[in-house]
C-alpha cells in the first residue's frame, strides 16, 4: 500500500493526493512547528483567563468525560493537580469496557480524589445501536475519516450525555481527553451554542431514533435544554495545548495505579468494542479509522511514522472480536 513518505497516510484515505516526493496534501498544508507551539500557547493563556472568569465557589467546575483510558487519566490528573479544578469524572459504559480499565478508572478516581459517575444506557439500545452501525452509513461520510461507525454512535452518546448532565448541573466546562491528533489546536476550547448544537444532535439523534425509537430521546437534549443557552458549557480538549508526551503519561498514570490492559487493541487503552469497529471499517473501506489521527500525531512529531504505521497494521485480535459479536449477537 503506498502511503505518504512524510506521515504515513494511505493512499486509500478520501480526497487524499501524493506530488512526486511522495508527500500528501495534508503534510503540504501542515503550517509547521512553530506556528502549532505559538497556537498552543494561545490556547493555554485562553483556557487560564476562562477558567479564572468561571471558576465556581461552590459546584463543580468542570465534567470529564472520562474514558479510563490513558489520555483521559492523565487530563483527569492535570485538572486537578495542576489547576485545582473541582472536577465530576463520568464514564459511559457502553458495555465493552475492559475489566482491567474498570480497575484503572477506580485507582485514578480514588487517588486523585475525584467524584465520579458511572453511566451505563440499557444494553438492548446499545446493542441495537452497534449492530446497525457496523455496516450501515448512518451519518455523514466526513465522520467516516476520522472514526468508525460503531465509534461515532458511542461518541455520540457520551458527547450528548455529558452536555446534558452539565447543562442541568450548570457545570461550565466539559473536558475531553483527546489526544493532539484527535483534537485540532482550533477547536481545542470552543463555547457550545444551542443553534450548532441543535444541528449536531439532529445528525446523531434521527438516525438513532430510527434504529430504537423514542427511548433515545433520554441521551440527548430537549427543547427545554435549548431554551437555557447561558447554561451551555465551553468544551476543552487541554493536550491539544499542553505538553503530549505518551511515554511521561504512561509513567505519571502509572503511580496512580493505571495499568495498561493487555486485551484492548493498541489504539485504545479502554474498550474492546474499538477492535471490532476497527475491523469492519478496515473491511469496508480499505483504511484504518485511526489513520487520520495518528498521521497527525506523526506530523506534529509527536510519533514516528514507522510506530504508526506498526499500530496501523497490527493484526486484528480475533479472539476479542469473537467475545465481542457474541456479546453483539451478530453470527
Ligand atoms: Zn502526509
């Protein structure tokens, strides 16, 4: 498979285009070093100044959406070490977490000293959720570049009940734990406003409610939510301008009691589902749905292209996949 010289990005990636030194589009349009660190810190000093306006006396300041997975472990830990936040962590358990993320989510929450809740939706809705999702487009082919399908339906959730949960509980900032390569510098603090909002939910919300009917409506937000648009939180992704470092992350994480879980697949340390996600949009559309970010992350010289293109074309766990269809009902 030919891919870009530079970042690895496959030639089978949509709108992708190579000129003779083998380089992609994507690393021509990149700005540079330079222009990422002087936007990085931009972004630092924007995210201080917020957080001295919204800091609250009493309640929470801010709602991790908390995946337990190493990235939002070590958010979770700057949050409150180095910004002494009064943070609400929240899981959604989409039924695939891994037993041992279970174990790293009640070291880190417990060390820290966090309040944490655990979401868990019925497992018939997630379930019919995931087994449409898998090979049916039910949302816009752009979300297709950047994740699979059965990974845009559960990010969906936790994005819409984690809104929810902070606009009812007045909680100004939702924080995500996306790694630099998820979350682009620009869009790594941006106030929620119910008119983009509304058209979000409407990509997410009709298809799902096509699949299981009006029991959806819970995750999402209704018309009274919409009319409090003074509630709506700013959504903050702080490692998009903060240092990145996988191998001090790993080491802090560490000394809380997070350990790595051996049967995730190497783009996820929390969730097992993502192994079959991953295999059937490699199936049907011949690239990986973490090329994007990880070519990114190798732009930004934060991975070498070769560890990425590793990850890229490790294998696929079998055996997890199977524990997963079963769970799934699929087969
Ligand atoms: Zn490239």
């Amino acid at each position: 498979m030919k891919r870009c010289v530079r970042c690895g990005l496959p030639e089978t990636f949509p709108n992708i285009r190579f000129d003779d030194e083998g380089i992609c589009n994507f690393c021509r349009a990149y700005r540079g070093k330079e222009k990422l660190e002087q936007a990085k810190e931009k972004f630092r000093n924007k995210f201080e100044k917020l957080l001295a306006e919204k800091k609250r006396t009493g309640g929470y300041d801010c709602l991790m959406a908390y995946s337990g997975g190493k990235d939002s472990s070590y958010t979770l830990k700057v949050l409150k070490e180095q910004y002494g936040l009064r943070t609400l962590a929240l899981t959604m358990d989409n039924g695939f977490i891994s037993p041992r993320t279970m174990e790293n989510i009640r070291n880190v929450v417990e060390n820290l000293g966090i309040d944490y809740i655990l979401y868990k939706p019925r497992f018939d809705i997630l379930k019919k959720l995931f087994g449409t999702a898998k090979d049916s487009d039910i949302y816009p082919p752009k979300t297709l570049e950047r994740a699979s399908t059965i990974c845009t339906t559960c990010m969906g959730l936790v994005k819409f009940i984690t809104l929810r949960l902070a606009i009812e509980s007045g909680i100004p900032f939702i924080v995500y734990g996306w790694s630099p390569g998820q979350a682009p510098i620009e869009a790594s603090i941006f106030k929620n406003n119910p008119s983009m909002i509304k058209s979000m939910q409407s990509v997410l919300l009709e298809p799902m409610r096509r699949i299981v009917g009006d029991d959806i409506l819970n995750y999402f937000l209704t018309e009274e939510h919409f009319e409090s648009p003074e509630r709506f939180p700013y959504n903050v992704s702080p490692l998009a301008f903060l240092e990145y470092d996988e191998e001090k992350i790993l080491e802090e994480i560490k000394a809380l009691g997070w350990v790595k879980p051996e049967d995730t697949d190497p783009n996820s340390t929390n969730c097992l589902l993502n192994s079959f996600g991953i295999q059937v949009h490699r199936k049907r559309f011949r690239f990986h749905p973490y090329a994007f970010e990880l070519a990114n992350l190798v732009r930004e010289g934060y991975m070498d292209r070769d560890e990425a293109i590793e990850r890229l074309e490790a294998e696929d766990n079998e055996e997890i996949i199977r524990i997963v269809k079963r769970k799934l009902g699929i087969e």
